[in-house]
C-alpha cells in the first residue's frame, strides 16, 4: 500500500529479524535430495521441555495479561443449509466488543495519537472510530472523557462518511481554538473552525474530498486526484492557527497549507517528499534527505520542522521552515533499541520548550535541548520489549507534551498514560492511566481477544491461530454468541507468533511464524498450554527467530494445510510451498517437495506459475491445490497435487471481472482485480478467497476451471464495484485467512481491525 513496497507493504507485519541459513550438499539429476543431519528424538523432546534459565514452568505458560478462566458460550445445536448472498450481514464476531459497540466511554481500542492545548487532551480512539476529549487533562486514572466525536454517543462504533463519522482517525491537532482529525481510512482531514462542544458535532470543513460524502479510493491507480489536493491516510497533523501539515503517509509526502484552510478541497501550498506537485506519485527525488518514505509525525516549534517516518527509520529535521517544495532536511535522528539493532522507526514526535520527544518500537525517547546536530536522546522510558507493566509500553503510536506533563498513546497497550512531569529517569510509572476501567485490565489481551486470527473450522470445532497475541484458540463447540471465550489456550513465551492453526483429523497443526516452525500436536489439545508432540523447522528449544532454509527448515511460515495424509506448508520468507507426502511423526522431518522454488536451496521471489512471492493461505480438499500468492496479487491453482519440485499451477487467478475490457492488470479498475489477496479456501466445489485490499471475500460457487472464471457472490460489500473497508456488520476491514465448514464462513480480519467474524448460508 505505501510506496517502496506498492499494496504488498501491508505485509510488513512480518518483518524478518534472524535468519539461520543451512547448507545442503548438491543434488545430481536423478539422485534423492540428502536429509538433514538428525537430532535424537529424545534430545530434541529434551529441548522443547527444558525450561529457560531463571524461569519457572508456571512462569513459561502464564498468561500475557492475567489468568482468566473460560466463560460458557452459547454453541450451534442445530446448522443452517442454504448458500450466501451478496452483502449479507455476519451474525457473530469475536475478539472485538461487539458489532457496533465501542466498549464505553473509558475502553480504547488501539488510540493513536494525542494532542492537548496545555488544557484541553484530545486522544484518536482509532479502532472505535472517533475522536475522545477531556476538557481538562486527567489528574487521576480513568476520568470520564467529556465528550466524543465520530460517533452520536460514547457507546457506538459505526466508521462512515459525512461530517460527522470517522473510519479509522489517526491523527489530531488544535490550536485551542480549531480542532483537525486525521480520518485515516477516509483519506481526509476534518476540520472544526471552533472547538466542538457536543457529541457527534460535525465538521466544518473537509480537506482532501471535494464534500464530506466523498471516498477518494487510494486503490484506483487510473484516476488519481489533484496531486494539490490529494491526502492518502494522513497519519499525523500540526498547526499553530495559522499553517497545517500533515502527513501523507501512503505517498511518502508532508502536506503543508501556509494559512488556515477556509474552504473544502483546498489545495496545499507546499509539498515535502517530491521535487514539486506534479512529480508527486512519480518518481523520487534522488537526494535521499530530499525522499521521504512513510511520514508517521510531524511538528514544528518555529525553528526546527521534524518528520518521522516509519519506512525511513528516521527522522527528518529542517532547520527553519522549508520555502520551497522537495526541500531537502538539514539532517536526520535515528534512534536504536539496543546496539546490535538496526534503526527503529519513529512513530510520534512532539516538541515543547525546545526539549524533544520521540516515539518508537516500545519506548519515548527525550532530549532535554533539541538534537541540533542529530544527537543521541538524553533518555528513554519504557522497555525493550512490549509490555503492559506499569513502567512498559506495547507500540506507542503518538507523544504530546504541554511543557509539565508528558503524555504518551501507548497504542497497542489500548491505554493513555500521563506523566505529570516530565521523566528525569528510567523506570518511572506513568501518574495516570486511561483506558482500562475496572479491574485495570487490557480487556483486549483477555481470554476473548485475539491479533489476526488465522481461523480454521472443521464443522465441529475451531482452531484459531493468533500473530500478535502469541497464542492458539480452541474452541470445542462452534460459538453462536459474540465475544464467546475459547475453551483452550495455548501461550506461552516460548511459543512466539502463530499465523495460522488447523484440525486435522486427531491433530492440531500449526504454523508457528516467529519461530519459523510447525507444530503438531497428535491430538488436539484439552487443556491450556499442552506442549506439541512434534516440531518441524530450524528451532526446537524455546527461542523466536531461528528461520532458515533447505529441506528442514523454514522461514516465517503463515499457513498450513492438510487432506487427512499429506501436509503442506506456506513458507512465507522463504517463497515456496513445503510438501510432507504423510504427517511427520518426527521432530525435524524434512519435507520431501517444494513448490515455488526449483529447489530447496533457492528462495527468490518470481511471478511465473512455477514460482511464489509472499505465499499466505493454502488450501487443499486432497484433490487440488490453492494459494494465496499475495504479493504478486493473484491465487496459484493446481488442479491435481504436485507430484515434482518446482511444478507450475495449472493457472492463475488475478483478474475477477474479464467485462471491464482492458486485461492490463494497472489498466483495469480496483474492483476487477485483486490485491493482496490473503486468504483462500476450497470446499467441495466451491472456491473462498479473501482479498485484503478490496476489503472483500469473494466466492466461486462452482469452482472456475480456468482463470477466466469469474466469482458470483461478494461478501463484506454491497455489490462487485465497491471496496469501502468497515468494521460494520456487513462490512469487511482487511479480510485475511478464510474458512467454511458448509455452514459457516468463518473470515479472520488482519493488521488494523483484529475481528473474526461468522458468516452463516441463507436458506434459499
């Protein structure tokens, strides 16, 4: 979606750290491939069971947050029969506070940034879809928020246009006069001329759409808008009454209006990132202090104009304003984790009485005078790791200060923490929290929550795979209530991000992602934290990030699939699909067949049908074979099982509407393709496939025998020319891993929405 990576850099939620290359000994035509040296069973059972120093086995498989233990759920007693309808809505989710509920006035889900006047605080409550003030900043923990924006009280959550709805707000700033909004998923800036003073209050002004119920779809590469005029997910906004800059974040620019905008769709005065505005969504320029990546903060203290960006990993400093377009940064800061790291990003900036804050990875990085030669910081808080400790932080996306106190968006610790003074050591404990009521819990670290579930249903049971959360859900039953809690769970530290979890037969298989491994338990699990029975790939102890290559090792893997007696594998990193011919039964069984690659060695990235770039779902019914070949933006389709490495799909689906004329795929309109496709799904003889850019689950009712088979239901949107993402009802926000059980429709939402909702067929 931004622009070094185009759509496919939503996929940077899986950034590789380590990998661990092994080598294997040529093969001559004809000869069988040499296996792996082996490890004893015994010792690498020996490994997986040893604890890790200074750590107890009760401290191994605690819960992230806290132990909480399973709550009864209403399950299916009886199936629906039928099929889908276009549009239909869904009638259950899970791992969100429900379909159209925020959780209150004092639940945040995943705020982004905050701004304050010195008086007022302002918090984006991003994934609620509206904007929280406080009238007065909080001088104790959990103070009511006196008034909300973007939705018509503190308990809804419905995105929308118009004036008065969000989708996705990211961004705020005031003057403490004005107030502008970031609407993220919008791709404007709503502005209010005087500070509101109701709920639902509409905005005043819109910037970057002509009027207020108007979607510029960032997705339509044939009709950009006037590149004056144009914001792609502004992340971050400054003003001081007078100028406005904001990030545009998709493009790599920084906006910039000299006065105060009085009218809709005014266009900028001066944009940063490009040599002018007419090269903008061109090419770069090619001073490297001139080409911004993916602006995430912005501020300005009316002598130092700082950027950070997330691509970059920098941030950008001018030394006074800049007077004209493309205008290179005097120089940069960077800032590291620990020293053997490379640069981290930089994801909030704020700059108050000429002391620096910056936020990135887990910390807030401060300097006491601002860096004018790219200094290093004088102090951070927080720590390495994420964490929800009281002295921890999990991603904060946004920092403010008035000058006294310090306040930080400690983003996907879904909580605001005030300090009311600026910290002078490590390890200091925020005075104030917002966002978790009651028992001062994350509610969304909880038995109920879950970071993008990689959903499997047999008919009988789910398997929910869950990346951020490191964790696997079993539910026994199929839940027929929302937000019903798993009746197993397997978290522990050593087990890392799981991308996908499946039930085959007796067995739980799963693609542990972090670890670059796969786990096999023999039989699904009863209890929480049962250890697997049998572990493929590079690491068999307790560390994350042993990745590798070769006939035993993987790299990243996201999904698995079985038919009951072969297994296969989606080795993201590594670009190819691993095939076992029967289930391991041993730990560090190489695969016998790779698929995207000519061999095991070799693991580019390549768009012909015998190769891969970013594989994700795969799906097999024992008969045929189905991938999501995300980065190339298409589905892979064999229509019998490989049988030889490097065998080419018998075709290729990237094209899903052949009447809209031209068959150039940047030629064709958004809807008539597909982008990032992630999920994918066979069932009898119907295809699933979840295409993430179009915010989408398209559905072959009769599976297409060649690429020119087109799907006949869409569900997420109203008809096959939309691609609104929503968190609504009916609605899809980032679809990713797909399953049907011949019932239900289970779809697993990605990256920025978290939702895994049940689509049930209609009876005809």
């Amino acid at each position: 979606m931004e622009k070094e990576a185009g759509l496919g850099v939503v996929l940077a939620v899986l950034v590789l750290s380590l990998a661990i290359l092994a080598s294997c000994t040529p093969v001559q035509p004809g000869q069988q491939p040499p296996s792996p040296p082996q490890i004893p069973p015994q010792q690498l059972q020996q490994e997986a069971l040893q604890e890790p120093p200074q750590q107890s086995q009760h401290q191994l498989f605690q819960q992230l947050e806290v132990k909480v233990e399973a709550k009864p759920y209403k399950f299916v007693a009886e199936k629906p029969t039928g099929w889908f309808r276009t549009g239909q809505d869904a009638g259950v989710v899970l791992y969100a506070t429900g379909f159209g509920e925020s959780g209150g006035p004092l639940v945040l889900n995943h705020p982004g940034k905050v701004a304050t006047d010195g008086k007022r605080l302002i918090v984006s409550d991003t994934w609620n879809n509206r904007v929280l003030v406080w009238n007065e900043i909080p001088g104790e923990s959990n103070h009511l928020p006196d008034l909300v924006l973007g939705q018509d009280d503190f308990y809804s959550n419905t995105p929308g246009l118009g004036a008065s709805r969000m989708n996705w707000p990211m961004a705020v700033a005031t003057d403490g006069t004005r107030l502008l909004v970031g609407d993220g998923f919008n791709d404007r800036v709503l502005v209010w001329n005087s500070f509101p003073t109701r709920n639902g209050q509409p905005a005043d002004i819109v910037l970057g759409a002509d009027d207020f119920g108007r979607w510029p779809n960032y997705f339509d590469l044939k009709n950009e808008r006037d590149p004056e005029k144009r914001i792609y997910w502004p992340w971050d906004i400054w003003t001081d009454g007078q100028k406005v800059i904001v990030t545009s974040t998709v493009d790599g620019s920084v906006l910039v209006w000299n006065s105060f905008p009085t009218e809709n769709n005014q266009p900028a005065d001066l944009v940063l990132g490009y040599e002018n505005f007419s090269a903008r969504f061109g090419q770069q320029p090619e001073n490297p202090m001139a080409d911004l990546g993916t602006p995430r903060a912005v501020a300005f203290d009316g002598k130092h104009l700082i950027v950070g960006d997330y691509s970059a990993k920098r941030a950008f400093v001018w030394n006074g304003f800049p007077a004209k377009n493309g205008q290179p940064a005097g120089f940069s800061i960077i800032v590291k984790r620990v020293e053997d790291e490379p640069y981290n990003d930089i994801m909030g900036v704020a700059i108050k009485d000429n002391r620096l804050f910056a936020s990135s990875a887990h910390q807030v990085y401060i300097w006491n005078s601002f860096p004018e030669h790219g200094e290093k910081e004088d102090l951070r808080i927080g720590q390495t790791r994420p964490t929800s400790d009281a002295d921890g932080m999990s991603g904060p996306f946004g920092v403010a200060s008035d000058g006294t106190r310090l306040i930080v968006a400690d983003t996907n610790n879904n909580r605001v923490l005030i300090f009311n003074k600026i910290p002078t050591e490590p390890g200091v404990k925020a005075d104030v929290v917002l966002g978790q009521p009651g028992s001062g819990v994350n509610i969304f670290m909880a038995r109920n929550s879950c970071g993008g579930p990689g959903v499997f249903s047999n008919g009988e049971q789910l398997a929910i795979g869950c990346d951020f959360g490191r964790r696997i859900y079993i539910y026994n039953h199929l839940p027929d209530e929302s937000k019903a809690e798993a009746d197993v769970v397997i978290n522990a530290t050593w087990l890392g991000g799981v991308q996908q979890a499946i039930i085959s037969g007796e067995r739980l298989i799963a693609a542990n992602r972090e670890a670059g491994r796969i786990l096999i338990w023999n039989k699904v699990p009863a209890v929480d934290n049962k250890l697997p029975d049998v572990i493929l790939g590079t690491s068999t102890g307790l560390e994350w990030w042993r990745n590798g290559k070769g006939r035993a090792e993987l790299n990243n893997p996201v999904s698995v699939a079985s038919d009951g007696k072969r297994l296969f594998a989606s080795d993201w990193g590594n670009n190819r699909i691993l095939v076992w011919k029967s289930i391991p039964a041993g730990n560090q069984t190489p695969a016998d067949l790779v698929l995207g690659q000519p061999d095991f060695d070799s693991t580019s990235a390549g768009e012909g049908l015998n190769q891969l770039d970013s594989p994700y779902q795969i799906s097999t019914d024992g008969k045929r074979l189905v991938v999501a070949d995300s980065a190339n933006n298409r589905i892979l389709v064999w229509k019998s099982i490989p049988v030889a490495n490097g065998q080419p799909a018998d075709f290729q689906i990237k094209i899903t509407d052949h009447s809209t004329g031209s068959q150039d795929w940047f030629g064709l309109p958004q809807h008539a393709r597909l982008a990032m496709p992630q999920g994918v799904f066979i069932y009898k003889d119907s295809l699933f496939v979840g295409d993430v850019g179009n915010n989408r689950v398209l559905v072959w009712t009769k599976f297409p025998e060649s690429e020119l088979g087109e799907p006949d239901i869409v569900i997420g949107q109203k008809d096959f020319q939309s691609n609104y993402p929503s968190s609504t009802k009916s609605g899809l926000f980032m679809p990713s891993f797909v399953s049907f059980d011949g019932s239900f429709l289970w779809v697993g939402e990605v990256k920025w929405s978290n939702r895994l909702l049940r689509f049930s067929v209609q009876p005809g």
